[in-house]
C-alpha cells in the first residue's frame, strides 16, 4: 500500500465513520468513543495497545483492522521484533487459518518501512 492508498484508506475510514455517527444512537456513540479513547496511553502505552489491537485484528481476521493497526504501530514507532513477536502470538493464537492474514500485516509492514 503506497502513501496515496494509505492517505486515501485513512480518509475513506473516517468519511465512513462520520456516516455511521450520523445515524448512530447514543449507545454507538459511547462505543466509537471508548474504542478511540481506549489506545490512548495509560498503565499500557499506546504503542503496546496498537500492538495488541493488531493481534486480535490477525485473530479475528478483519483486514480493514490489520491495516489500521499495522498503520498505527508504525506510527508508534514499533520495532520490527516487537511487530513480529505480536504477530507470533497472532498466529499461536489464531493458528494457521491466520497465515493470510499475517502476509497482509507483513507485507504492509514492509511497504511502510521501505518508504
């Protein structure tokens, strides 16, 4: 994913998400607002929560969420042990039905790392 996908993914995600809070009741809200509140630092910095939120995205196997997260720990300035060793809990975790899921992460990864 180039920079103009990454920009162009980041804003379809927020338009997106500002149609959903359009419509959305106060119970919605209250979710959107403890999900953006929630990788804020706190006992966990926030780098440790992308990096958790990134291995429940593999585990789940949502594709939009790996690319948020794999974005995020970038931005969090995540080591590439550290990537690696959250994605390996992923997979022991998930198993390997995760396997596609890890070479979408890694291969993310890899493009915002060679930029």
């Amino acid at each position: 994913m180039d920079n103009d996908k990454i920009d162009d993914f980041i804003r379809e995600r927020e338009r997106r998400n500002k149609i959903v809070l359009e419509h959305a009741n106060l119970e919605m809200k209250r979710f959107f607002s403890l999900d953006s509140q929630i990788y804020r630092s706190g006992e966990l910095s926030s780098k440790m929560k992308e990096l958790m939120g990134l291995v429940a995205s593999v585990v789940l196997r949502c594709d939009e969420c790996i690319v948020f997260h794999v974005n995020n720990c970038y931005n969090e300035e995540v080591t590439e042990g550290e990537f690696v060793e959250a994605l390996s809990i992923a997979l022991i975790v998930g198993g390997s039905i995760v396997i596609p899921h890890l070479r979408k992460a890694f291969a993310y990864w890899d493009e915002l790392i060679k930029q």
